[in-house]
C-alpha cells in the first residue's frame, strides 16, 4: 500500500475502496524527496514535491495524551532495527540509541521520549489541504490446499520460471494468462473462493490454513506488469452495484449473486499478482512483510507515499474508524507503501490477519490528517 511482499498499492481498500471504487504490487522505487533540515531549521526546511509540514506542540495533536503508547513500541523498535541497516538522509541514530533505555511497559516514559526527541511537524498536501484520505488493507486468511482438491480448486500462482530469464513487458492480460495455459505447472497452492483469491493478489500476501491445521505463509514474487483496474469501478459503470455496496464485502455479495459472471469480472483487472512461499521458520501470528523489511503491526503499521513521509517514520494519525464518527487517534509507524497510496496526507491502516480486520479493512474511507515525528 512493499518490499518484495506486499505490493501494496494494491492494498484491497486503498485500491477496491479507493483506487477500486475511486481510485501491502510492486514495490515502489520512488525516493523520499526528503531534505531533512538541521536542529532549530524552519519548518520548510522538511519539504517535498508533493507535501509540506509545519511545526506544531504536541498538544496540537489531539488525542495524543490519551493514546496508549504501549501499543506502538514493538513497532517503533522494528523500524529502529530497520533504519540502523539503511541509508538515509535523515539521522535515526540517536533517537534510535535512545529507545533501547524506555522500558516497553511504561506508557508515560514512551511519551516523554517521543517529546524529548522528535518534533511533530503537521503534514499538509501540496494543495494546502491538511485533510487527506485514509483506508485499510489487511492480511487474508483463507483455507486450503498445496493440491487440487474437489473443494480447493482455485489456483493461486507461482512466479512463473519461464519469466526469470525472458520476461515480456508487459506480460499478457488475466484473460490470457488464465485461458492460455501458459501458468500450468506453476500453482503454488489451491483455494475455494476465486474472488477471495483475487482480492489475495490486491493485498499481495495472505495465509493459507491447510486442513492438517499448518499455516501456509504466501508473499509478493511479482506481476505481470499490466495496469490494475477496479473492479469495483467496473461493477459501478454497469450500475451492478451502488456505491455504499463498492467495498470488498458488496463485491464478494455481487459474485455470489452473479456467478456466471464473476470471471468476466476479474478479467477487467488485467493485472495478475504471483505469489511464493515464505520460510517454514516464519511466525504465523507475525504480520506481512513491509516495504520497510520488518513485520507488520496490526493497527500501528501504515503505509505511505514514499514522496511525501520517509519510510520508517512515526506518524500520529488522526481519523475515525470505518463507516463512524469515532475517533481513531493513535501513533503508527510508515512501514510500507503502494502505488496507490499517493499524496501527502494519504495513509493505508494496516488492521492485521483474517477475517475481522477484513471487515473493518474493506469499509474504510475516512478523512485524516497526520503529523510526521522527525528526530530533533
């Protein structure tokens, strides 16, 4: 919405919600735009082509007092890990350094580090605008199989080994790809539900629960370099379905009632996602894999356009929860990406694995703002 996981853009809900209905795939290659400015530098020392950002208090950040910082702190310390490796033109080390004498179980002691080493700038877009939109991508969770079975007969596919040395560009469109047989041989594993499987490939990675109890972890190998298309949008311009209905919930409602035509459905997205198998040593309660390297948090990782916010960075957030008016005011951290995450008060909720974070992923297109947490 990632590094050779998530392509996430695709994020279901940024794209099925936003880019679907309006507009965790490949990783984006954008740099940061980021000129990081000294100790005491104007506010507009921190610019991008696409954003702009503002000094504020930290009371200026509503909700920030009330926020549970023990929540975020696994996450912080994994960016931390992260940006010690990688090469940036921002300078984590001290703060970073710093984080390793906070004691994880003390909320206060968090927030005082946060204030003691970071200032919080407001993110505005490059129209002026402070308000910006937030959706939700998650992890799928679905049964089924490393063989074709009655019940598991949709396959799901491997990067295909005839590519890794001569791949066209782009490669052919789904509708090819599937009536061709060019892709047989290449299945990585077997599901029940082909749109489930679809909305799989938006997310870029997912779980397969195989029937001996086993979790199956599958990541982002690739694409074939065709544009996605909604089809959210494609169901809207034949007036199938409404726009309250134009989330992954109403999709999969349209495919049930339609299944004659679910396939003519897929096929308007020309995009195709391949997937491989992660190393049996993964922790299965662990998220997806960031643009960042390191595990997703639920409800405390987000992804970003890499234009505007630095990977890695914490980032105080500012929205409500799905289809309410319900404050969802809480630091995260910018541990992932995707093309369809683009602006500079734009934002993807990570909300975690399965069924539950799916409802609340695919109903989510809310207006935020959001401030950018920069070491002092």
């Amino acid at each position: 919405m990632i590094s050779q996981i998530r392509w996430f853009l695709i994020s279901v809900f940024a794209i099925v919600i936003a880019g679907l209905i309006a507009g965790c795939s490949t990783p984006s290659t954008r740099g940061s735009g980021y000129r990081p400015g000294s100790l005491g530098a104007s506010p507009s020392s921190y610019s991008s082509s696409i954003a702009s950002f503002s000094a504020v208090s930290w009371q200026a950040l509503p909700g920030w007092q009330d926020d549970d910082l023990t929540a975020v702190w696994s996450a912080w310390l994994k960016s931390c890990d992260a940006l010690r490796r990688r090469t940036s033109e921002i300078n984590w080390r001290q703060a970073c350094t710093q984080a390793n004498s906070v004691s994880s179980r003390d909320a206060q002691a968090i927030r005082r580090y946060f204030e003691n080493y970071f200032q919080a700038y407001e993110v505005r877009n490059s129209s002026g605008s402070e308000v910006g939109l937030i959706t939700g991508y998650y992890e799928p969770v679905m049964n089924g199989s490393l063989t074709r079975t009655s019940i598991y007969n949709i396959p799901l596919y491997a990067y295909p080994n005839v590519w890794k040395k001569n791949k066209p560009n782009p490669g052919p469109a789904r509708a090819e790809l599937m009536s061709s047989g060019m892709l047989k041989g290449s299945e990585i594993a077997w599901v029940q539900d082909p749109v489930a499987a679809a909305f799989m490939q938006i997310q870029g990675s997912g779980k397969i629960r195989l029937d001996d109890g086993r979790v199956v972890r599958l990541g982002y190998a690739g694409t074939n370099d065709q544009p996605f298309k909604s089809f959210a949008q494609w169901l809207l311009d034949r007036k199938e379905i409404t726009r309250s209905e134009a989330t992954m919930q109403g999709i999969s409602q349209w495919a049930k009632r339609n299944p004659d035509r679910v396939n003519e459905m897929l096929n308007a997205n020309p995009r195709f996602v391949f997937f491989k198998e992660l190393p049996g040593n993964v922790d299965p309660d662990l998220g997806p894999i960031g643009a960042l390297g390191v595990p997703l948090t639920a409800e405390r990782s987000i992804a970003v356009d890499l234009q505007a916010l630095p990977l890695g960075a914490p980032v105080f957030l500012a929205t409500t929860r799905p289809l309410s008016s319900q404050a969802l005011q809480k630091l995260v951290v910018a541990q992932d990406t995707g093309k369809a995450i683009v602006g500079g008060v734009r934002a993807d909720y990570y909300w975690g694995s399965g069924e539950s974070a799916g409802e609340l992923a695919g109903r989510m297109k809310q207006n935020g703002k959001m401030w950018l947490l920069l070491p002092r």
